[in-house]
C-alpha cells in the first residue's frame, strides 16, 4: 500500500490557515444523509485505522526485524536500511544518511501548511540489546508518520510531515548531530516534534495508578563523559615503588564519587563504569579509563555537579600521581513538556479507549538527547505501557524480551495512532497550533 494514493473526496478538512479543526464534512457522496456526518478529524482517525490496519503485518516484521538485530549507536546499519526500505516500498522518497550521518535518514509529503516532525529512534544497547525498546519506537514513529500521510494525501490537506530517523540516542546524542547540522531548521518551521517511548506496565510511581500511558514526560539533563588516567608500568612484585598506578586512581577517584553521592539532591544521579582496568596483575597498569554519566534537572545544576564530581576524579588522580584527561559526550538537556500536545494526545488516546496520564510534574531520572530538541522546537515525548512482569527495569535483558513480544507490538501501534491523529490535528487547527507554540516560548519553569 502506498501513502501517496489517489486522493479520495472524503471529509472536508478547513486550510490550515482556517481555524477550527473538527469541521463537518460536506461531501454526501459517501456517507448517509440519514446519519449524522462524521467530523473531518473523525474522517482522518477512520483512515489511519484503516490504514495502520493493513500494514499492520509488515509494520510486526518490521519491528521483529529490528528486536532480533539489535545495533548499537551509529552502527545501525541494518535497522537504517529495514526502515528506509519499507517508507520505499510504500512510495515515499527517501533521503539516506542523512545530514551528514551514515545511519540518520528522513523523508517529507506533503506541502505548504505547517510542519510536524516524527522522531524516530532505533539504537540497541551493548549485550543487553532492545533493552530500552528502540525497535518499538521505530516501529510507532514510523507507523504514525505513513497514517497521517495517508491522511494528509487523501483528505488533501495542506502542511508537511517528516519523518527524521535518530541514530545513537542511549549514547553519543545522534539528535544533538542532527540538530547542529539543522535538521531542525529554522525552528520556527517545526510546529512540533513528536515521538514516544515504551514503558514498563504496572502502577505509577506517584499516584500508584494504572495508566495506559503517559503524554507529558519530564527528564533530566545528562552530561557523560569517558576519564582516562596514565600513569607508568614497572614490575608489580619486583619493583612496584617505580610505577605510577593508574588502576589506583580509578579506583580512588570512584570511591571519592562514591561518597559524593550521599550529599546530592534526591534527584540527582552519578554512575560510573571501569572500561579498561588494566591488563595482567604482574604489571603495574600505566592506563585506565571510565566513563561517568552525571544528571541533574537541569543543564546548569547538571553543570555545577559535574565540577564536584570532577573534583573526585581529579584527587582520585592527585594521590595515585596520575595525569588526567577527559573526553566529553555532549550533554543531553532536560526534556520540556508542552501540555498543549499533552492534552491534545490524551483526548485522542481516549477515544480509543486508553487512559493515558497528561504530564507528570516530578522528571524521571533519566534522559534523552530529545531533550535538545525540545528546547529547539515544541516537542511532544510520551510513553506508552508495555505488558510487563513487576519489578521489570528499562535496559535489562527482562525488558528487551517485553519489546518484542506482539502484545508490546500493539501498543506501539495504539501510540502511533495517537500520534497519527495529534500530527493532523496539528495541521489542521490553528488554535491548537497557536496553543502549542505559546506553550513552547513561555519561559522555562526550570532554572
Ligand atoms: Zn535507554
Ligand atoms: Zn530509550
């Protein structure tokens, strides 16, 4: 099936410059004047049903695809080639490594009108694999995009829906690439961004509710960075008082973090990894390296953070006798919530009959280089709940087994209608539109 079809005369969608969204069809050809007319926005959710329907079975394949081989930041060759080969299939023209990156890719329909941009994510993490459920964002986004395209195809509306595949977003912040090459430009060309993430089943952490997901999610800012500590070999039976342990340091400066962390905010968070510790216990080691991410709610909190946590590092380096370096990752800022596409979600999601939480107020400790994006661009980052077991967390091997199973599937698909009809939703209302953007240029809550 294609997205560029042959326009139908269904619905009667106003210009985008019109104003109001949910207004009455006019064509009688197709529907009874003994019924009530369905709205145009009802119009819009009856093709993207339809639509997401029939490509329900290779959307499945494409997901299990991704799931089975998994790939980590920049190197998802594979996954860049399964996506960009089923939007083909369907008749969209698509532009390969994209901005300048092998692995990126993006494709635009339609015309005139506002933008919205789908952010698609399909990363794995090393051994554990879809741990974070990348395959099922992939899948959502892209579901979403070709259901609005159709859409936007058959109903003729007037705007623009790209879909930007974002490499290496659990490291190495491919959206933060993406944007410095201007993908996002100018931003004032993008009514919104729009992506969601799958989540563990079970009771909210907050009210200890049940939901089917979550619209507004909040993150905090992430600054990662590798530190490698050089030092000299010698002997380590022999003549150990010659060599400058650089295994000392690591280990110094972790148990210096590790005393950090009583005295930082609750919603705070360092950890660390060795990533080379030496090599044969008969020599002193003359090289080590760690990498250390630091969060905190914002980039600047984040950034005062780092410098007490650099401070550890470096004593740790100071009582070994070890030089220092450091090679930094860009930072992921916080993520915003816009609570206009919030609610324009959860109304949506409703009528499929899902309840999905608007926007918690407490950021979860985590983040995203989505963040960046949305202190660019109004963005929307929701969640939605995948059957799970209790106790089951984000990047474990438990989680990735979830991701793949077909009840996951499903919920993708549910997010990706939502998604579907808030894109045209966001083509088609001016006030919506006009919310969204006061929304994004009210001044950040957060210092
Ligand atoms: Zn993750
Ligand atoms: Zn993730």
């Amino acid at each position: 099936m294609s997205v560029i079809t042959e326009p139908a005369s269904r619905g009667n969608f106003p210009k985008a410059t019109e104003g109001a969204t949910d207004a009455v069809a006019s064509d009688t050809t197709i529907w009874s004047t003994e019924k009530p007319k369905p709205t145009s926005i009802e119009v819009a959710r009856e093709i993207i049903n339809s639509t997401l329907g029939s490509l329900d079975p290779a959307l499945r394949q494409v997901n299990i695809d991704l799931h089975s081989n998994p790939e980590t930041a920049y190197e998802e060759v594979f996954a860049h080639k399964v996506l960009t080969s089923f939007l083909e299939g369907r008749g969209v023209a698509v532009q390969r490594h994209a901005w300048g990156l092998d692995t990126a890719f993006e494709a635009t329909v339609g015309s005139g009108g506002r933008q919205v941009v789908f952010c698609a994510e399909y990363d794995a993490l090393p051994d554990i694999g879809h741990g974070c459920g990348h395959n099922l964002i992939a899948t959502s986004s892209v579901a979403a995009f070709v259901g609005a395209a159709q859409v936007l195809s058959e109903l003729k509306i007037p705007g623009r829906l790209r879909i930007l595949g974002t490499p290496a977003e659990e490291g190495g912040g491919g959206k933060i690439k993406l944007i410095e090459a201007g993908a996002f430009n100018p931003p004032r060309d993008v009514c919104a961004a729009i992506m969601s993430h799958p989540t563990a089943s079970g009771a909210r952490r907050n009210d200890g509710q049940r939901y089917d997901g979550l619209a507004g999610t909040r993150l905090i800012s992430s600054y990662k960075m590798r530190v490698e500590f050089r030092g000299s070999t010698s002997h380590a039976a022999a003549e150990p008082w010659k060599g400058i342990n650089a295994l000392d340091a690591a280990v110094a400066a972790y148990v210096n973090v590790s005393v950090l962390r009583q005295q930082i905010q609750p919603d705070e968070r360092i950890h660390g990894v060795f990533e080379v510790g030496g090599t044969v216990p008969n020599v002193i080691p003359d090289y080590t390296s760690m990498k250390w991410n630091v969060r905190s709610p914002t980039i600047s909190s984040c950034e005062a953070l780092v410098a007490r946590v650099k401070a550890c590092l470096e004593a740790g380096a100071a009582a070994a006798g070890c030089e220092i370096s450091y090679d930094v990752a860009p930072t992921y800022q916080d993520l915003r919530v816009n609570s206009s596409l919030c609610k324009a979600y959860v109304q949506d999601m409703a009528k499929l009959g899902l309840r999905i939480e608007q926007e918690v107020q407490v950021p979860l400790e985590a983040s995203s280089d989505m963040g960046n994006v949305s202190h660019m661009v109004p963005s929307f980052h929701g969640a939605f709940a995948i059957p799970t077991s209790p106790n089951v967390s984000l990047h474990s091997r438990n989680f990735a087994a979830c991701a793949g199973t077909n009840e996951a599937h499903e919920a993708a698909m549910n997010c990706a209608r939502g998604m579907a009809i808030l894109a045209i939703r966001l083509l088609t209302d001016d006030a919506l539109a006009e919310d969204v953007r006061r929304d994004f240029e009210m001044p950040d809550p957060l210092p």
